[in-house]
C-alpha cells in the first residue's frame, strides 16, 4: 500500500503587540523617517503586524503555534516523532530552533532540525517531512515556522522595515493511506543572495557585517511574480491536476500586490486566495503555516479540498506543495 503524508492539525500564534501602520507612521517619525499609512498600504496591501517582546524567540512563538496544531490534530507531544522548523530568525546560532522547541514541548528523543529557506522555509519544511513520512523514517511529524523578523529590521530603512512582522505557525503531518501531499516543487538559484539578505555574520566574539535586512525590492518583485507562476504550473504538472481544480491559493504573504500578479498569471478567482498578510504583514517562513490556520479556523478551508501553498524569499528560493487537505 503506498504510504502519503497529510496535514491532521494546524496552529499558530501571534505576539500580543499589534502595530498598525498608524503606530509605526508614529514610532519613525520619532526617529526622523518619514512614512504614511496610504503608501504601505497602497504598495503592499499590509496594514498592521505583531512585534514580539524583546525576549521572545523564535521557539517561543513556535512553541505556542506546535501546541495549538497538537491540539486540533488529537495529539500529545509524545506521539511525534520528528520536528522541523522553518526560520531565519533561530533563537541561538546553534544549537537549532527545533532542539530548544522540542525541549520546551517536552517531545525529546526524537529528530529535530532546523531548515533555512528565508520565506520559502515552511515549504522546503513541508516537502523534507513529506518525504520522510513517505520512506518510513517518520509517522508523526510536527512541521513550523516561527519568525522573529522585527530583530533583522533597520528602523531607519523605510523601504523594508514598514514591510515585516512577527509570528509563527504550524501543522502536524501525519501518515496515511491517502493523500495528503499530491506533489511538491523546490528551487534555489543562488546567483541572487545579494537581493534580499542579512549580511552579517558572528566571528572571534563579535558580529561583523551588517546583520539587518537589505532588500532590492524591485529585483524581488519581478523575480517572484515569474517564479511564482512557474512553481505553480510544475507541481500542477507533477500531481496531473490544473489550476481549476485548486480550492484555495495560500502563497507566501508579503505583498497583496505580488499575490494579485500570481492570480492573474495563473488566472485563479482572487476570492480563492487566502490573504493575511493586511493583518500579519511578512512573516517570511510563518506566513504559509499562519495563513492556513487562519483559513482552516475561520472554516474557509474544508476538509478534502485541494489547497495549493507556495513559497518565495531569499536565497533566492521558492517552491509549492499542492495537498488534499
Ligand atoms: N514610505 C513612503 N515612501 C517610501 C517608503 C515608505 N515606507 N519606502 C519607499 N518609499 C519611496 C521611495 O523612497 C521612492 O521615492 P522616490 O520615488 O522619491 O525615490 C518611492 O517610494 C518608490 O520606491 P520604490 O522602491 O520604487 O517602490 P516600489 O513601488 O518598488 O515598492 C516595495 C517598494 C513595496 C518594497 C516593492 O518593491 C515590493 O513589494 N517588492 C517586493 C518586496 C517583497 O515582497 N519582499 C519580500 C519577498 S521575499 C521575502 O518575503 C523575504
């Protein structure tokens, strides 16, 4: 009998400060950067984010969002046995995310790892589960991304910072005898780590470079717009499906505009796409898994639905899973 992978719980969290665009029009202009509510918005479609508190980590957001996904999956934090997680904002520089979360759910003695693919993370996290749960090595997985993406930002740098947020979500993957996961699409082409980066890095005791987000946010723009379409179609392909059988859309929320370029290229209904990222903002790898617990909670999402997710961020990376949810 084959042996498929499927998504059973979904969760997620959002630290309690809210910024509005409001509030931040207000906190630059403290520091002498000027901004508007009508261009963030306009631009970007965002108009407000979560900050978390200054000792919040990564794994604490995740932490919150693994529990929630336990809980709508019937679970205890013993039955897992592998987690991952997607972030570029870990909590230490080693040992990884997953390690300190899987201590702080009390899952330990099981595989846990971090995966680094800036907004494409979750995907990459997804697709790596996937494939574990179908060669054995995995039953009951716990998949996250948990951002702290406020630490990278340079409050003086109005093109990105007004862009970003914090946040993190999660779904128990588990597996089955149906699908689940019809098919996945990965892709990385490094010749663009200049366009969107955090050129710093830690060495003899201090960090050298710049350890801020750096962003040429136009070469992001028309980079993802193309690659978006691209992924889509391939693991339409792969799985043997068109775009008219997808229910829901859940691409990478960082700009309402990006996403509208994609439904049009792709010509899917802008009334199946699921957008949070007007509430959450980028929250790079938490914004797929946040947005499809919002989906799933708010009863958009139906079970045996046909949901395509899809990823792009740094690296330059990107990639889509189209699943039967
Ligand atoms: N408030 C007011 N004005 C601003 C702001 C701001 N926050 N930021 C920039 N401007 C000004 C610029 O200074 C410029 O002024 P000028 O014409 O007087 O020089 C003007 O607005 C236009 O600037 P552009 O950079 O050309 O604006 P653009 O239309 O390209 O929009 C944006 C910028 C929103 C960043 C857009 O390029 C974009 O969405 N890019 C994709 C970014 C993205 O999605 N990144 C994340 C994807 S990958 C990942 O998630 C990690």
């Amino acid at each position: 009998m084959t042996r498929y992978s499927r998504i059973t719980g979904t969760g997620s969290f959002l630290p309690p400060d809210l910024v509005s665009n409001a509030d931040l029009v207000e906190r630059l202009a403290k520091q002498g950067v000027e901004t508007s509510d009508e261009w963030i918005a306009g631009r970007t479609g965002i108009r407000v984010r979560h900050f978390a508190e200054p000792d919040v980590c990564s794994s604490d957001l995740g932490l919150q969002a693994a529990q929630r996904a336990l809980q709508a999956a019937g679970l205890s934090p013993q039955d897992i046995d592998l987690i991952i997680v997607a972030t570029s904002t870990p909590d230490m520089v080693f040992p990884s995310t997953a390690c300190i979360l899987q201590n702080k759910l009390g899952a330990n003695g099981c595989p846990a790892f971090d995966v680094q693919a800036v907004c494409s993370g979750f995907i990459y996290a997804l697709t790596v589960a996937d494939a574990m749960i179908k060669t054995g090595a995995a039953s009951r997985a716990l998949v996250i991304g948990a951002e702290v993406f406020s630490r990278l930002l340079d409050f003086k740098d109005r093109t990105t910072c007004v862009l970003f947020g914090d946040g993190a979500g999660a779904v128990v993957l588990e597996a089955s005898d149906t699908p689940g996961i019809l098919a996945s699409d990965l892709h990385a082409d490094g010749q663009h780590v200049g366009i969107l980066c955090v050129p710093g890095h830690v060495s003899g005791g201090l960090v050298t470079g710049e350890p801020m987000l750096r962003m040429d946010g136009q070469a992001v723009f028309r980079l993802a717009v193309g690659v978006l379409e691209e992924t889509a179609r391939a693991v339409l392909a792969k799985a043997g499906k068109t775009a008219a059988d997808i229910d829901w859309l859940i691409p990478h929320q960082a700009n309402l505009r990006i996403m509208h370029g994609t439904a049009k290229r792709l010509k899917i209904s802008m009334e199946k796409m699921i957008v949070t990222v007007d509430q959450h903002g980028n929250t790079s790898a938490a914004s797929i898994p946040l947005a499809l617990d919002f989906a799933v909670r708010s009863g958009k999402v139906q079970k045996g639905q046909t949901l395509m997710l899809e990823g792009v961020g740094g690296g330059f990376t990107w990639g889509s899973v189209l699943l039967t949810y």
